[in-house]
C-alpha cells in the first residue's frame, strides 16, 4: 500500500541506472512511491550527445522542464559521481529553482566517496542508504551522514527546508 507519493528529479550519473530504481523500490517497501522525471539516456541518444548532435542549451532546458515539476532533487551518489558535470549543473540548477536536493549514498558503499562540489555547498541532506534516513530526508528532516550512517557534521552552504 502506497501512504505518500513524491515527485522527484534523480540527478545520477548513468552508469548508476540501477541504483535509481534500487532506491525507488527500497521506499517502496516503507510506503512511499516516486514519480521519477529524471532522464536515463538511451545508448543511441548517448552517441548523439557525444557526436555533439544535441545542443547543451536544449539537454538544459529539457532538465530544467523535468525538474520544475519534481517537488525535491535526489543525487545518487557514487564513486564517480563528483566528477560528473552533469550532476554538478542539476544540483545548481535545482538550488536556483528552490528545490532542496538530498544527496543518498549508492548502496555498499563502504569507504567515504568525494561529494559533488554543489552537493557540498547546497545539500539539504546526505544520508546513507537506508530508507528511514532516505524517508527522513524527504519529509524535511535535515541529516548529514556517511557511507555508512554515521552522522558528519555540517560545514557549509545548505537548501532551507520548509
């Protein structure tokens, strides 16, 4: 039974597809159903953005048009993650539309992975891969954690949670 549904952008980088659908079906189990907007690029659209046959300002304003209608922004993050610079423009794009963005580690991780740079600076939360961290973050209750869970302390920046 489904007890709360939440429209969300998933920013991640592709190679974690996977994961998207890992964390959907984990809250699943604890009554909470995503509406995905994110985008997952198909292999031959990904060739065409390579070939550069896909203008940046048009994959721009296709991510801003799907995040406006998302009610909160999920980074994925991996060990790869901070190095995408698609990631890093989501997360600014998300902050300049008032979207607070919740940062959740993939799941195994077990050593401390670097965090996006505009995750750092504009994160509302960052919690390990457990749904009651994950269910916390979305209902507005700010947490910063490792891996693994354990709580980090704050250092900067950071969405306003209302």
């Amino acid at each position: 039974m489904v007890d709360k549904i939440k429209n969300v952008f998933v920013s991640h980088h592709h190679k974690d597809d996977a994961s998207v659908d890992g964390l959907s079906d984990m809250v699943s189990k604890r009554g909470y159903k995503f509406r995905n907007s994110s985008i997952r690029v198909k292999p031959e659209n990904q060739n065409r953005i390579d070939q550069g046959k896909i203008s940046e300002r048009t994959i721009k304003r296709l991510l801003r048009m799907k995040m406006r209608w998302a009610s909160q922004v999920i980074v994925v993050i991996g060990k790869e993650t901070h190095q995408r610079k698609w990631v890093n423009w989501e997360i600014d794009a998300a902050r300049k539309l008032g979207k607070p963005v919740i940062g959740v580690y993939e799941n195994g991780l077990k050593d401390q992975v670097e965090l996006p740079e505009n995750l750092k600076k504009y994160g509302a939360s960052v919690v390990g891969w457990r749904s009651g961290s994950v269910i916390d973050a979305l209902e507005g209750k700010s947490k910063f954690q490792f891996p693994d869970g354990t709580p980090f302390p704050k250092a900067q920046g950071g969405n306003v949670v209302c």
